[in-house]
C-alpha cells in the first residue's frame, strides 16, 4: 500500500512546489520595482552635525515615481551606544504619485548611523536607506548661517574657548519648524536674503530659540538685504529697519574689532551702504558712524539679537582682512548662559527624581497591624475555643482554609479598593523666566504611576516635545522602544505600565511667562565689597514659593516661603557677602559633557567664600554650588531609598538640581546675573497645564516645580568714595588661543613650558561694559621672578601686542582705552621668556577701576 500511495503524495508536492516558485517570481519583481519607484533623500541634523540627546532636525524627502499614491509613515530608528535598544520616531507621511514631499521628522540621537524607513499602512517596509552623521561635542560652537548668496562666508576662523568651531549651511526652507530642534544650535547668522519666504511657523520657532538663550545675527546693508529682515524678523530684532543710506567711512569699526585697515577709511568715490535704523527701546548700540548705528544688540529671555548694518559680501567687509572678528566680538560678548538653560545633563539624576513618588495614601501601618492580628487571632484562638465548645475540632480541617480565602479575598479587594483605576501622573518641571518676557522656558520630567497594569494612550499639549529618557536602563526594557508619534501633538499610543511602575518621560517647550516684578542693584565701593540689594513680588496669578533662595555670583541669600503678591527684599550684607575675587568662566557652545564636569575644575582664588555651612560637593557627581545653595538647610541623601514624605520630597528636589545644573567656575558661573529660585506644589485633579494627558483614562495630575527666575540688574556708584572698583569676580574670561597645549587652562596654577603660549579674554559682565575705565589694574603672581613670563597686551587701536613689565606682582596703566576693547574686553598674551624651560603661574586677576 505504501508504495502505491508515495507516487501520489510525491507528485502532489512537487505540484505545490512549483505553484509557490510562480507565485515567488511572480511576486518578487513587483516588490523590487516599488522598491526602484520610491527614492528617498536625508540631510541629517546641521549639514550632518549632531549634539548627543538633543532634539535633532531630521529632512527626508520622498520621490514616489511610482504609478500609485503611497499614505504610511516616515521612520526614523537610532540604536542607544552600547545597547540593543532603539529609539523610534515616527511621523504620519502621504505623497501622490509622480511627485516629491520634504518633511521633518525631530529624534533625539546617539548613535552616528541611524535608519530612515517609509511604512505603508501595515507596517511593511517600502523603502530605507542608512544616514550617518557626525556628533559634535557640548563644548564645540555650532554655527548656522542662512543666505541665499552663491558666496559663502566662514564664521569659523577664529577659536574661542576650548571647543572646536562648526558651521552648518543652510537655506530658509531647512529652518525647521520646531524650536526645540534648533537648542543643539549657539549661533545663527542671516545674510543676503532678498526673494526668499519665513513661514509664521518658522518665524515662530526662531523667537523661541532666541528667548531659550540662542544667539540671533542678522546682517544688512547693500540692496534689499533689509527688507526681508523688517518683514520676517522685526518682532526680534533690537531696531527698526528704515531704508539703505552711504557713509564715507568705517574706522570705527577698526576700532571695535582691533584690526585697523585702509580698506575703511575713507571712500570718496561711492561710500559705503549701511542701513538706516532706529533702535528699540531697551536696545543697546554697540557701534555706529556718522550717528548711523552700525551694531545694535538686545537681549531677549535668555537669548540675544544682534543686527549688523553691514553686507558682508559688499564693500568695505568683503575685502576686509578681518571681517570675522566682528563675529568674534558678538559672539564672544554675548550674556552668560547657566547650565540649567540647556537642558537636563544628568539623566540618571533625573530618572531617580521622577520616581520617587509623593502624596500617595497607603494604608497606615497600624491598619496593616491589627489587620495582621485579626487575622491571627480568628484563625488560631478563636477558631479553636469555638470549635472546642461545640465538641468539633475536627473541623478546623475546613474553618481554617475558609478563613484563609475570606482574609485572602478581603485584602485583595481591600487593595483594589485603595489603588483603584486612576493613574496619577507626576510633573516635575523647571520653569526659566526672564524680566518682560511673554515666554518661559520649560523643560520637564514626567512620570505615570499606574494601579495596576493596563496600556495607555498619551498625548502632551501644544508646543511641548517629548520622549524617553535617555542613557537610563529602565525598569521596563522596552519602554525606550516605544515610537513616539509626531502629529499636530507629540503622542505614544499603547504604552504597557505594570502595576507599581513608573514610566518615566521627558517633556520640553515653551510655556506661559509668569509674572513677577523686582529689582537688583551693584553698588560699586573703592574695594571689592560690593553690596548688592534688591526686592521681588510675586504677582496674584503666581503660586506660592517654597525655600526660595536668591542667587548672585557665587552666594545665596534665603528668602523662605514667598507669597504671591508679597514683596520681599534681600541684602547681602554680613554672613550674606558676595565674595568677588575670581573671574567668572566665560563657557561657549552647549557647555561641557557631564562625565568632564565631575572632574574638570578651575583652582579659584583660594578666598572664595560661598556662604555659611555650604559644602558644594553633595549628591555625587563632582561640584554643584547652586544645589548646595538652594538646598540649604534641607537634609536630604541622594543615595536613600524610602524615608518619609519629606525626606522623599527633599531628595527628589536635590536630584532634579543635580540633574540640571552642572558648573566648572567655583564662582557659581551667574556674572551680573541674580536670580529667585523656590519650589512650588500643584495638586489639582483636572487642570493639565504643560504635560501629559491620557486619552480615555482617568488620571490625578501633580505639579511640582521648580521656578528660576531672573531679575532685572542695574549699578550705582557709592557717594562715599571718589573711585569705583569693578573686582576680578564681575569679569569673565575666556581662553582665546593656545599653542602647545591639550588639556584645559584657566587663570589660576597655570604652567607654561618653553614652547607653549596662551591668550585669555577678559571683560566686565553685561551692565559693566559700556562704563568709562580709568584704570586698569593686572595681578599677576609668578612663583619664580616675574622676568621669566613676558606680558603682552593686544592694543586695539593699532592692532598689535605691546609688550609689558610685571612690577610688585602689577602691571597698572593709568591710560588703559588703547587695550580696551568695545566691551572693555582685555587680551592677555602669555608666553615664557626666552631661554626659559617652563614657568608656573599663580594667578590672573584683572581689576578695572571707574570714575
């Protein structure tokens, strides 16, 4: 039988075998001719630039030649570094057939290489192809420049600070509509745009960028260049564009970048176009010429415009040697940015603060107790008496497992009872404002603790990013796999929460400013105790602060609980005195990678004082001031799990500053700056003002933020002196140029072998850098003669280094305008002498001395 029924089976197999290789070939050269019709085009990032973690521009454009429409989803996917885990950003995509569709997807990468693929509606791959990029560091200076001119100018030719220089290129129609995708950016330039078009949208996610502490250049001069910077960007910019007129010379602007030239002198043929403008209120001109503003600035939130009234590829500027230095100045003349305006640094910190869990009523524990007691009680004693009254032990065979179900059955209900369906959702944000500001900054964690273990559809409000939390091992592995979607609003659709977990995200953007008014008054003294006074009121429409602390160069000053519509002063006098010894670090770019700061570190002058019982090394992770400082009085462990409502709060407080703020100057790193910071708690079941929502799902929102905001500074000079010192710690400076060195420098315990050679930046912080300097006055301390280190000034008026002597650790010159520069910016040029093997310096400590 068997032999029989083979040859059947056998030629019914081969008729199958040949059935699926027609349906294979016939089948395969469709999918590859889909594949040919579908062409898809990347420009990764800033030219193909990248910051780590960072909301990221992605432009992918798609070529359907195909003969067919094609709806699905655009995809990008990045691995994390060292891990099998993939981020995943998806965007809903349409294009018709026969033409072409640019859209921008924001991902946050790590990785150098990521994926981008097209999906159609079911999830099958049409088309991908892999992008590599470049990462660039926090420290490297990121430039954009925007023209529509063939001619290019380089903004990178000069160094400032230890960063490398990059500059990306691009057109109008590569500005991205999200703002949080330009952070990653320091500076952006505009020039010679004379056809092309900003949307509202684009417009929109520049101002933000701006007020988030961007840098904003704006050029104009010859032809119709200002025409388009009055019609798109007049809401930023510091002046207001009236037309185009010529000017005879530019020596001024010699002067203000320290390299005189023929090339602006006089022009008696034609002149030089600049264009007309009439600064803004609140605007502050840093160059004109024949009563024409030429370089007029504005500082706006965090952030700062500058416009140029010069074409850079016209005359004088496009055959000037040194038309970079004008960009050199701007850029390095801009307001100290803080750590925390850049985002969260440390995200294991801030992972461990969002899940601690507050305001949660679990059953006390003498509830548990007499629950437990009940329990014992009714199933041993009790159950025995009874059972031995009616002459009936044998049935505690079935007493007592019917006592265990009932106990059992009470304490599972009794707990589904207590948890019940809701999820509470904790917000924990950091609120940035600034004086006269209609924006604040916010950037967010948030965490979902669920009852019990269901999937949620999310979505965040308007104008707020999110994703997961980067470098972080969660407890759920696969959460960091979750796609974001982005539509009209960031959404994850079909999250998995178990029960008892917190699903952990991060949330970005742009909230309403709250309002406040105050003031901070510099009183400049004949010493370098300057006092500092000043007040704060909350307005009515603000909530309460709690332990709000005010910040001011490297000290404190506690203010306590500050009401709403409460004024409150401050004085830092006595156990409260600034110390302003040292020079604050002039950091560029997007500051320095976390894993530097924990042991990077600049030896100050060994008198800093930061205030009573303040110790900055708390929480781990090297140096933090302004967590010390705000925490002050607060006791709390970084490294303990549990405790009680307090101490869980305190904790949680310490790790979201550790999480934000990292600092290299042991001076705090605030300048002029003064700031109000205190913690405030919303509990409010229904209101969700810029965070998560949950779609159909029932949920409590908990607010707990944390506000920064910034006061308005201005000085005076005290009446009871004739001079007026600026001390060291109300300059910055900055390292300019190195030879023969790789590691980091500063002005303090500084060695300089016998080829090596270093120039430092120093200016007065922002409200000093106009004031008429009688004095300048230079303490350099060498540990050896002061005849083996050669001092040489960079003299601006003729655009060389003059050499001078160091005399009882001075160098003192009555006459100083020659090497001011237009900020009264001082380059110090040091190298040793000839002959000399290697000289070690102490200390750099510039003071300027006023009228």
């Amino acid at each position: 039988m068997r032999i029989k029924i083979f040859p059947k089976i056998k030629r019914r197999l081969w008729w199958v075998f040949i059935l699926l290789l027609v349906f294979i070939s016939s089948a395969t050269p469709t999918f590859a001719r889909q594949q040919d019709d579908i062409e898809i085009e990347v420009q990764a990032g800033y030219s193909g630039y990248f910051r780590s973690n960072k909301w990221t521009p992605i432009q992918i454009t798609v070529r359907n030649n195909s003969n067919r429409d094609i709806q699905g989803t655009l995809q990008v996917r990045s691995q994390n570094e060292g891990s099998t885990q993939e981020r995943i950003f998806q965007s809903p995509f349409f294009v018709r057939f026969g033409n072409a569709r640019t859209e921008f997807i924001y991902a946050t990468l790590e990785d150098e290489n990521f994926l981008v693929e097209l999906l159609d509606n079911t999830g099958r791959v049409l088309e991908s192809t892999s992008v590599q990029a470049t990462k660039i560091r926090n420290r490297d200076i990121l430039y954009v420049v925007i023209t529509e001119a063939p001619e290019l100018v380089l903004m990178t030719e000069r160094r400032i600070g230890s960063g490398t220089p990059y500059q990306a290129n691009w057109s109008l129609e590569d500005i991205p509509t999200e703002a949080e995708s330009l952070r990653s950016i320091d500076v952006i330039m505009l020039y010679d745009i004379r056809t092309g078009r900003l949307s509202v949208e684009q417009q929109e996610a520049l101002r933000k960028w701006v007020y988030g502490g961007g840098h904003l250049i704006v050029h104009g001069g010859a032809g119709t260049n200002w025409q388009f910077a009055q019609q798109y960007l007049s809401n930023l910019l510091p002046t207001e564009l009236v037309g185009s007129t010529t000017i005879n010379t530019l020596e001024q602007l010699g002067r203000f970048t320290g390299f005189p030239s023929e090339t602006l002198m006089t022009n008696n043929q034609q002149g030089f176009i600049v264009t007309r403008n009439m600064p803004k209120p609140n605007a502050v001109v840093l160059l004109e010429a024949e009563n024409i503003p030429l370089i007029v600035r504005q500082e706006q939130g965090s952030g700062v415009v500058d416009f140029v009234a010069l074409d850079p590829l016209s005359a004088p500027l496009n055959d000037y040697e040194a038309t970079n230095a004008i960009w050199f100045e701007l850029v390095s003349s801009r307001p100290i940015r803080q750590g925390w305006s850049y985002d969260f640094i440390d995200w294991r910190a801030a992972d461990n603060a969002i899940r601690i869990v507050t305001n949660l009523d679990f059953p006390s524990s003498l509830t548990l107790i007499l629950f437990l007691l009940a329990y014992i009680t009714l199933i041993g004693p009790i159950n025995y008496i009874v059972l031995n009254l009616i002459g009936r032990r044998e049935l505690a065979w079935f007493t007592i497992p019917i006592f265990i179900v009932a106990f059992t059955a009470i304490a599972y209900f009794s707990g589904l009872s207590l948890r019940g369906d809701t999820a509470t959702v904790n917000h924990l944000s950091v609120i940035q404002a600034y004086p006269d500001s209609e924006l604040a900054r916010m950037d967010g964690l948030v965490g979902i603790f669920s009852p019990r273990r269901t999937t949620y559809n999310i979505e965040v409000t308007e104008d707020i990013a999110l994703r997961t939390l980067p470098n972080v091992d969660s407890v759920d592995s696969k959460l960091g796999e979750i796609p974001i979607q982005e539509e009209a609003n960031y959404q994850v659709n079909n999250l998995p929460v178990d029960a008892g977990i917190v699903a952990t995200f991060a949330t970005s953007g742009y909230t309403q400013a709250p309002e406040y008014t105050g003031r901070a008054i510099w009183t400049l003294t004949d010493s370098r105790d300057v006092s500092l006074k000043g007040e704060i009121r909350l307005a009515s429409t603000m909530p309460d602060l709690d332990d709000a602390v005010v910040l001011a160069q490297n000290g404190f000053y506690p203010l306590g609980d500050l009401k709403a519509g409460e004024v409150r002063t401050f004085d830092f006098s006595g156990q409260w005195t600034l110390s302003l010894n040292s020079p604050t670090h002039y950091p560029l770019g997007n500051r320095y990678e976390f894993f530097e700061t924990t042991y990077i570190s600049y030896n100050y002058n060994y008198t800093t004082w930061y205030g009573p019982t303040i110790n900055p090394y708390v929480c781990g992770g090297g140096f933090n001031l302004t967590l010390a400082q705000v925490m002050y009085q607060q006791e709390f462990n970084c490294e303990q799990r549990g405790g009680s409502e307090e101490e869980r709060i305190a904790r949680r407080r310490a790790l979201l500053l550790k999480a934000i703020n990292y600092e290299l100057g042991q001076n705090g790193g605030r300048g002029d700056a003064v700031y109000v910071i205190g913690w405030a708690n919303i509990d409010d079941a229904e209101q969700n003002l810029y965070g998560i929502q949950l779609k159909d799902k029932d949920q409590i929102n908990t607010y707990n933020n944390l506000y920064i905001l910034k006061l308005p500074v201005e000085y005076q000079t005290s009446a009871l002196t004739t001079i007026h010192i600026i001390p060291p710690g109300l300059l910055t400076w900055t390292v300019i140029d190195t030879q023969g060195f790789s590691a980091e420098l500063s002005p303090y315990n500084m060695r300089l072998g016998s080829q090596d050679e270093v120039t430092f930046r120093f200016a007065p912080v922002g409200i000093f850098q106009n004031v008429e300097v009688r004095t300048l006055d230079l303490q350099i301390i060498v540990n050896a003669s002061a005849r083996q280190l050669e001092v040489h000034l960079w003299n601006w008026e003729n655009g060389e280094w003059d050499s001078h002597n160091i005399v009882n650790d001075r160098i003192t010159l009555t006459q100083p305008a020659a090497y001011l520069g237009p900020t009264n910016a001082i380059h110090i040029n040091l190298r040793p002498a000839p002959n000399v093997t290697e000289v070690f310096i102490q200390m750099i400590e510039p003071t300027l001395i006023i009228s």
